[in-house]
C-alpha cells in the first residue's frame, strides 16, 4: 500500500515523457492523458479512503529510514488536496479537447500539463524539505512554458514578471534552506518539528520562519500578488483554469503546514504578519475586482481574495478557523476552476473579454447564464453551496479567538466578491440581447460540459459537507497536533 504513495507524482511524471514522443499524434494524446488523469484521480481518493482507516501513509525512498532519506508522507490534508487537484486536471482536460486547438496541442501542451501536475502533488505529499524545493521548481518550470502557449505579446509580456518574481523566491527559498539545516542539521519535516520544538525555536528560528513566510507569500499571492492577475489572464482558459484553481494552493499549503508543525511557537509574532498580509490581500483583491471591466482580471483579483481569506483562517490559529480554511480551500479549487471555464466560454462565445461589450447573452445561452449564477452565489458563500461551509467555520474561529477585525475584513470582501461577479451577471448575461439568432455561435458540448461537471461538484460540495467532515476533522486534528504526523514518519526511523 505504501508504494502506491509516490504513483500520483511519478504516474503523471512518466506519462508526460512518454506524451513527448507522441506528438503528432494529438488523438492518443488526449486518450493517453485523459485516462491517466482519470486513473491517478481514482489511486487517490483509494490512498485517502485508506488514510482515515489505518491512519498516515508514508514511504521511505531507497530504504534509508528518516531523517536520512526522502520519504513521502500521505495524511488527510495532503490526500485531500491531492484528489482535489487530479479531479480539476480531469474536468480541465476535457475542456482542453475543445479549445485548446491542434497547433497549441502540437506544442507539448499535454506533457507540459501532465509534469505540472507531477510538481504540484509532490509538493502535497513529500516529507522532506528539499524535496520541496525541487517540486515546486517542477511544477513552475512547466508552467512557465505554459503561460507563452500561442506567444502572443501579452503571455510574453506577463511571463516576465511571472518567471521574474518566481525565480527571486525561489532563490530565496533555497538560502532559507541552507540556514535552517545549518541550524538543525536536518531537513526532514517531522525531524524539522522535533528539533524546533527541542530549540523553543529561538530568535533565529523566528527570523529564518519569516524568511519562509515570504517566499511562501510570494508564490501563494499573498500580499505581493502584483504578477498574478497578469499571468493567470494570459494563457488559454484551459490552462488559467489549473492555474487560478492550483498553483496559489501550493504555497497556501506550505503555510499551513510549516506554520502548524514547524513554526508554531511563536504565533503573537509569525501569525499575526500573516494577518496583517491577508487583511491587505483581501483589500487589494477586492478593489481590483471591481475596478476593471475585463473578464480575465476580475476573475484573477478573486483568486487573490481567495488567498487572503483562506490564510486568515491560518492567521487565527484555532480549530475551527483552520478546519474552516480546508473547507474553503478545497471549495476554491473547484470553484475557481469553474469561474474561469465559464469565463472562457463566454468570451469565446461573444468574441470579447470587455464588459462594456456585453449584455444578454442569457437569452442566447441559458445553461451558461445560469452556471455563472452558480458559481457567483458560490463563491460568495451562499447556502447550500460549497462556499458557505468554509465561511461559516472561519467566522465562528474569528469569533472564538476574538479576531474581529479579520471578521470584519473577510465578510467585506465576501459582498466585494459577490458585487464583482455580479455586475458581470448583470451586464452579460442580462439586459437586451445584442447577437441575433443568425450570429449565435454554436456552443460546443465539449465545453460547456466540463462547466456542468464543476457545478455539480460545488453543489455536491455544499449538499454533501457532512460526507467529507470526518476527512477534514482528521486534517485539522494533524495540523493542530504535529506529533501524530511526527509519530507515523519517525517510529521506524530511531530520530
């Protein structure tokens, strides 16, 4: 069973090589990807399923026990996220079928796709520090060739400040990394927690956590999200749809992780600069999306909310507030893949991305109309859909921990995102028709599909919360306590 733990990185990771020998053959391509993302979704609901019967999963590469060798560690948190993001990849694939386009196709989209995938669940499901470096270069260097797909000016003007800002954090990670092993002799994470908590991490450990914090900050978007609202508008809807829905959860996750079982000890300092960045993240998003009329940066200031709003549940620091934020993280992913399908639709469908150039497309495409609704209502946090959960368990934490100003800030920035999407309902969708029968363009079941398959998700994710509750628990209980993660990797290891 444990063997089966480095399948979700390794399977898309050998598939995407072999994809590159097929090229020309864009029909086995999809077949080949379709299936494997499909098979590598399933292996991971198993390895989940598993984990709340027996508890954490991990593996130890080469048979050197940790904290000397690299090993992979699967509990709730990162399963969760994990099945997540194969389940989004799957939807988006079909997506991709119908609009990604043979000439795009022909450009190593799909190894490209699949060796992104193979950075971002590395990144969920390694134990080992360095390890996670090198995933999240995996997973970034393949989406740098993902955001020039077409090389049209924007993508290339966008990709600099992309590659830019990610090549200066990731610098910075890795100096970061070299002070903490000099500090700890170590770079296993559970071992990382064990020497920390020995050390009452002193005023060192304090500064290299911030220097984490930042890079973290960096690449989740949080506070210095200048590049994101660029660089997730430019590529094809298919692939800003994986990247609005995945690559800030990355670094969303490695907050949460180093923040409850590395750098736990001191909260009045370390959570309370992670506060104050998701109050300013939150302003800033909201403001952004209201204030522009294109499509693609409304739908991209949301995602920075998202960022904000989840890691005040971080920045809170209890059960409830934590619980609320994996809640809601997993209903962003699917939520914000759903956003930008839609998005992409419409603007494939109306020949524009600009509001202004707009109005009752409703009466044209009602199925989309009404997803858009959908997601609007969702994303806002309305009952009985997959938003309102989240929200409700980060508020009541807010309330325990007597957090009101990051209350107050995260309901505010709910009726922002609730006021952007629907002005873009209400100017698109509504009003006076402006195509007349004869220029409808036919809208395509290969894409409006994909989106019907993302709602329903989100309303399964509201109706059903009780069905994943215990899964959740399991996560907050794992993050709270970092010596049930500390126990499963380091009782064979002799630390």
């Amino acid at each position: 069973m444990n063997n089966l733990l480095v399948l979700p990185m390794v399977l898309p990771l050998l598939v995407g090589i072999l994809l590159i020998f097929l090229r020309p053959f864009v029909k086995w391509q999809r077949v080949i990807s379709f299936a494997t993302l499909l098979l590598t979704f399933g292996l991971s609901i198993y390895l989940l399923l598993h984990v709340q019967q027996e508890g954490i999963i991990t593996l130890d590469f080469g048979g050197w026990s940790p904290p000397f060798g690299i090993s992979f560690v699967g509990d709730s948190f990162s399963l969760l996220l994990t099945a997540t993001t194969y389940f989004i990849a799957t939807i988006c694939s079909l997506y991709s079928f119908s609009t990604m386009g043979k000439d795009k196709e022909n450009m190593f989209v799909y190894p490209l796709v699949h060796l992104l995938l193979a950075g971002v669940s590395g990144s969920f499901l390694t134990g080992d520090l360095f390890n996670l470096y090198v995933c999240f270069e995996v997973m970034l260097l393949a989406s740098y060739a993902l955001i020039v797909l077409g090389g049209e000016r924007v993508q290339l003007r966008e990709a600099i400040k992309y590659v830019l800002v990610n090549v200066l954090s990731s610098f910075i990670f890795l100096i970061a990394i070299a002070y903490l092993y000099g500090v700890t002799g170590t770079l296993n994470l559970a071992h990382l927690s064990v020497r920390i908590a020995e050390a009452g991490q002193p005023p060192i450990l304090t500064t290299i956590a911030i220097v984490f914090l930042l890079v973290f900050s960096l690449k989740a978007g949080l506070l210095l999200y200048f590049w994101l609202p660029g660089a997730y508008g430019a590529p094809p809807m298919a692939i800003a749809a994986l990247f609005g829905a995945l690559l800030t959860k990355v670094g969303i996750y490695a907050l949460f992780r180093f923040f409850t079982m590395l750098f736990y000890h001191e909260p009045e300092l370390t959570h309370t600069i992670i506060a104050v960045m998701a109050i300013v993240t939150m302003v800033g998003g909201s403001i952004g999306a209201v204030a522009y009329n294109d499509l693609r940066k409304i739908v991209s200031y949301n995602v920075v909310i998202a960022v904000g709003f989840i890691l005040s549940g971080l920045a809170i620091f209890n059960e409830a507030a934590i619980e609320g934020s994996i809640y809601y993280l997993v209903h962003d992913m699917i939520v914000k893949a759903f956003l930008f399908l839609l998005v992409g639709v419409t603007i494939y469908l109306s020949g524009t991305q600009r509001l202004e150039r707009m109005s009752g497309m409703i009466r044209n495409y009602p199925l989309l109309g009404w997803l858009f609704f959908l997601a609007t209502i969702s994303l806002a946090g309305i009952p009985p859909l997959s938003g309102f959960v989240g929200k409700v368990f980060v508020a009541q934490g807010a309330i325990d921990g007597q957090a009101f100003v990051l209350l107050a800030v995260t309901l505010i920035s709910s009726i922002f995102v609730l006021y952007s999407l629907l002005r873009i309902f209400r100017t698109v969708f509504w009003g006076e028709t402006i195509i007349g029968t004869d220029e409808m363009v036919p809208l395509k079941t290969g894409m409006i599909l994909p989106c019907a398959l993302l709602g329903a998700a989100t309303l399964a994710l509201g109706l059903g919360a009780e069905s994943i509750s215990g899964i959740v628990q399991d996560a907050v209980n794992t993050l709270l306590n970092p010596q049930i993660y500390i126990d499963a990797v380091l009782n064979r290891g002799g630390a």
